[in-house]
C-alpha cells in the first residue's frame, strides 16, 4: 500500500536546511570570491606601487637627491611638483616639460594649493649661463635640474616629484569616460605639419560638456591665441572638474584599468618611497578637503624687457604667490563673498563683546591627545585671555564641534564667533541637563561658554588673516532689450523658459573674438541628454576678455558640486563658486533649468561686476 502526503503538509525538514545550506553555500563562495577579488587587488597595488616608486634610471637617483630631504609625518604639510612630460621623439633626445605644477596638501589644514608655473618664464638654470626658460631645465638635465632650478628661483624644494606623460594623461581621462569641464569658447586648429600650423589640433564647441581623453589633452595644451596664465589656468581649471568625478566609486569600478595605466606613464619619486599606504592617504586626504579649501593660486606674469616673448615677474609678485601657495587662507572666499554680496542671511541683532574677559572652557571631544589644550592655547594667543582646557568630554565620538552657551546674550554672541572659528561646529544652549553629562567626564562644567572639540576640527583660522580685496563700483551697463530675440529663440529651440541679463560689463560684445564672423555666440545642444545653451561674451577691455552664460536643464551637473557660499536676492538662491578672494562663477536655479555666469579663465571680471551681472537676469518675456 502506498500512502500519499496531503499537498498543504508541512515540508519536511531536511527540505529546509537544504535550502539554507545552498544560501549558506552561495554566500560564502560570494565572500571567498570578494576576499579573492580584494587580495588581488591590494597586490595589484602593491605591485603597481612598486613600479611606479621604483628609483631605477640613472635620472631617478639625480632626481631622488633634489628633493626634500626633511622628514614627513602622517599629519605634515605634503608637496609634490607634477612634471607633465611630453616624451615624443626629438632631435637632440630630450623630453620636454609642457607643465610644471606645485601642488601642496595640508591634512591638519585640510587645504590643497596648486601653484602652475608659465613654462616661459626665464629664470637661472644652475649650471649654464644667462637666463632661460624654466622648462627648458628638464631637457637639460631631468628631474634633478628642473627642481634645482625651481628651488633656486623660489625656495621651495618638493617632498615628491611626479612625471605624468601626456599619453597617460589621455587614457586616464578616458578611463572614466571623459570628464565634464566647461569649455569657454570656440577652440578650432588643423594640424598641417607644416611652420607655424605644426601644433596639436583641436576642434571644440564652447559651452560645458563631457571631453574625452584626446580632446581633453588637447584643451589643456593649447596656447597658441593666448598665454602660458591663461592655458594654466585652463590645466588647474580641468583639474579640479576631474577630480570632482574621480570619486571612490568612479575609482573602484576602474581600479584595474587606471593601475595598468598608472604603472605605464606615472613615476613618483622622493626620499622617502611612497607605499600603498601613503598614496591612499592623499587620495583620501585631498577628497576630504572642502571645496572652497582647494586654491589656485595665479601669479602675475609679464613680457620679459629681454625678450618680449618670454615672462617675467616682480619679486615682490613672486614672493605674494609664494606665500599664498605656503599659507593658503581658507577664509578669505567666504569674507570676500560678504563684501560682494552682503552678509547673506540676518544674523540678528549685534552684541558686542570683549574676548579678553569671557571665560571659556574647552574640552576634548576626539579623542586626540592634547587637542583641547593646544585650540585653548590658541585661543589665549588669539586674545580670548580666559579661555583654558577642562580635559576630556563626556565621549571621544563628537564628529563636529560642539559649542555652549549660557548666560546671556553676551555668551550668546561670543559663542556665535566661537562656532565660526571652530567650523564645522553645532552651536547650542547649554541646558542642566548637557552640563551634567559634561560633568560626569570629571570635571563640573565651570564657564558659560563650553566648547567640545570635535573630529572634524583641525586647527584655528589665523589670527592674521590675507586682507579681502575693496569693494569696488561694479562696472557694468544697462543693456535691457539686447540680444532678447536671440534669447527668446533660444528658448522656444530648446523648450525652456529663459532668462536674460539686463546688465553686462562696459563694452561687453556678443562674440567669439576668434572667429566672430563664423561662430554663432548663442549655442544650443545636449549635454547628458539635457537642453542646454551656451552665450559666449567678449570684454575687450581685458587681457583675456572672454566670459559666458550657461544654460542647462540638467539637475545636477557636477560643476554646481560645492559652492562656497549662497545668498538670496529677491527671492532667488544663488551659488556663488570662489578661487581665493576672486568670484568664479555665480549660479541660480530657475523652475525651468541651470543658469550660471563664469568669469574669464584668469577671473579678470571684478566680483563685483560677476554679481551685478548675474543678480540682473529677469525671466524673457512671453
């Protein structure tokens, strides 16, 4: 007889717990596999780290003995000069060096400053008589001379030096798909091979979009209708569009490819070889530093009396840049906006208050030995005369910091400046209840204003802060009608509602001055699939004079990542995006797209000119 099990049975058992050893099974192959997968690549980066460190010509060992020979802590100021090498064959077998860039990553001052060099500067070359262009150092005796003679010229010898061949450069760029960079004009130029057309060619459309490699390295190497300023300018400018989507996922999903590369066109070298370790600490310490913290800092270069086609600069311009790329001031965007544009939002109504006799107690949030004793000390040095260290908080965890207040609104006001020297920082009252768990650290809150170091502190601005520039009258005119049916069809083309500026700069034209007779300054196209317009404007007043509107109905271009600050104008929220003291660009959002205003490539327009432009757009009339 055969029995039969009814269908809505339980199932047995052993049917479940196999089902589970096979999830069991396939997550554990998925770990094996994941656990694989990060072994190999650890050892692909130790392997690739070792080619690239590797001090193995006759020119690394010379180059290893220019560079630095003090010695770096994990939390000391870095400097790299990043050499970008042009290695095609020539007659007298030398490389050139097309780039020299000062780069400086400071991990306690979370700041990163670049310092670009025009390639014709004439300096002294130790070894060979009367002066000559600083980049001709690398042809005539590698890494070794080219830092000699830079240390020479401005004092500063490099922890690392680095050689990126313009290939490598290519195909990183390319590994990522391109790059978003914002393109501020017609770029157009047939290579013939022959005389003066004999020159990379290029042929690209204003307005923001996505470069591959080959465009890009062309877009970074041109010079031939401006100067090394401004082409530097261009190479910082695109530096930072492609460090903005180099992010840890753009990086892990190309990891394999972008090591390959690495190992093929990029040495690093310095007195102290650089390890996996190390090169992840810089990455991940330059993608930490914020936006306005990362300075390009631009030095102010004229003809040559010697010779009118080569650069020169005054000392005491040299000495400014030198300071300025050594002591970057990371509050210098942020009070420049506030003499442009105002205060931005009502800070309420002032107190005033002496630092010298408010009592303030700080503490130590972090973890960090010491912390709370070294910001006191700072304060003290800084005219808070009764500010003193009260051990540690109620936790080492506090990612910001906290700041405290009781009392009144004396205390109130002295912690407000409090937060902002500290900042990032959460301001707050201090209640009974905040000042018993304070209390329980061991010490009983002792002072109305309490400040709890947080991890995120790294030290306090300086004292002596770089003076913000005057305001200065905006020097624009009215020019409301100009250019409305180029905009309205625009809009119509593009199914946008647009804006239009009703000021512009004195003497602004609606041109491309390269090709004013052939180039439409209003261009429509797509840009990640989204409508766009680009405005190109010519200023022949300035050196450069080339500035532009752009119009883009994508919500989230990677440009428009981390403004400075923001302000709000007749109910409008605009973006404003600063190198230093200098406003770059200035962005808004409308309910139809992006707008925003960039100044020229060596940001000539004044800040106060960029926000009485931008500040002007009102909506194109039906």
């Amino acid at each position: 007889m055969r029995v039969y099990k009814a269908e809505n049975g339980k199932p047995p058992k052993r049917r479940k717990r196999g089902w589970l050893r096979v999830v069991a099974w396939t997550l554990l192959t998925v770990a094996v596999a994941a656990a694989a997968l990060v072994g190999v690549l650890w050892w692909k980066a130790r392997q690739a780290t070792d080619v690239i460190t590797a001090v193995s010509t006759p020119g690394d060992r010379a180059g290893v003995k220019a560079t630095s020979s003090a010695p770096i802590a994990d939390t000391a100021p870095v400097t790299f000069l990043i050499f970008g090498v042009d290695t095609r064959t020539r007659q007298d077998g030398g490389s050139r060096s097309d780039t020299e860039i000062l780069v400086r990553l400071d991990p306690v001052k979370q700041t990163l400053t670049q310092l670009a060099f025009t390639r014709d500067w004439l300096v002294h070359v130790p070894g060979y008589p009367g002066l000559r262009q600083i980049n001709s150092a690398f042809a005539l005796g590698g890494a070794k001379l080219a830092i000699d003679t830079l240390a020479e010229a401005t004092g500063i010898r490099p922890n690392y030096y680095i050689t990126i061949d313009f290939n490598g450069f290519k195909a990183a760029v390319g590994a990522f798909g391109g790059t978003y960079t914002e393109v501020d004009k017609r770029y157009f130029h047939r290579n013939s091979g022959t005389g003066l057309q004999n020159y990379l060619s290029i042929d690209l459309q204003p307005g923001y979009q996505r470069l591959d490699g080959a465009n890009a390295l062309a877009f970074v190497r041109y010079r031939h209708t401006d100067d090394d300023t401004v082409r530097n300018s261009r190479q910082q400018r695109f530096l930072a569009a492609f460090k903005r989507e180099a992010d840890p996922v753009a990086i892990g999903t190309n990891v394999l490819n972008l090591l390959n590369i690495a190992e093929r066109y990029v040495k690093i070298i310095g007195r102290r070889r650089a390890g996996p370790e190390d090169i992840a600490r810089w990455a991940t310490t330059s993608r930490s530093i914020p936006k306005q913290n990362v300075i390009n800092v631009r030095c102010q270069f004229t003809p040559a009396v010697s010779d009118r086609n080569r650069e020169a600069i005054a000392p005491a311009d040299l000495q400014r840049c030198l300071d300025e790329f050594k002591n970057p001031d990371p509050t210098l965007a942020a009070r420049s906006a506030t003499v442009t544009a105002g205060a931005g939002a009502d800070p309420g109504p002032h107190v005033a208050f002496d630092p010298a006799v408010v009592p303030v107690e700080v503490r130590n949030g972090n973890g960090r030995a010491g912390v709370a004793a070294s910001a006191a000390s700072g304060l003290v040095s800084q005219g808070w005369k009764h500010a003193s260290s009260a051990g540690n908080a109620d936790a080492s965890s506090y990612f910001h910091t906290a700041v405290y207040y009781g009392g009144g609104a004396t205390e109130k006001a002295a912690a407000s400046e409090l937060a902002r020297m500290f900042a990032p920082a959460d301001l707050q009252p201090l209640t009974a209840a905040i000042a018993a768990r304070l209390g329980k650290a061991g010490h009983a809150v002792g002072a109305n204003v309490v400040i709890v170091v947080g991890q995120s502190f790294t030290e306090l601005p300086p004292a002596v802060q770089r003076p913000v520039a005057p305001a200065v009258k905006a020097n624009v005119r009215a020019v409301t009608g100009r250019d409305l049916a180029r905009w309205r069809a625009a809009g119509h083309k593009l199914g946008l509602a647009m804006w239009y500026p009703t000021k512009l700069p004195v003497g602004t034209q609606t041109i491309d001055p390269g090709f004013a007779n052939d180039v439409n300054p209003f261009r429509t196209y797509k840009v990640n699939g989204q409508a766009a317009l680009h405005v190109t404007y010519w200023d022949p007043a300035l050196t450069y004079g080339t500035f532009g509107v752009q119009v883009l109905a994508w919500d989230s271009p990677p440009i428009l990542d981390g403004p400075t600050t923001t302000r709000v104008r007749n109910g409008v929220t605009y973006n404003l995006y600063y190198n230093g003291g200098k406003l770059d660009r200035v962005a808004w959002r409308t309910d139809a797209a992006w707008f925003w205003l960039s100044n020229t490539l060596i940001d000539e327009l004044p800040n106060s000119t960029m926000w009485a432009v931008a500040t002007s757009f009102v909506r194109v009339p039906a």
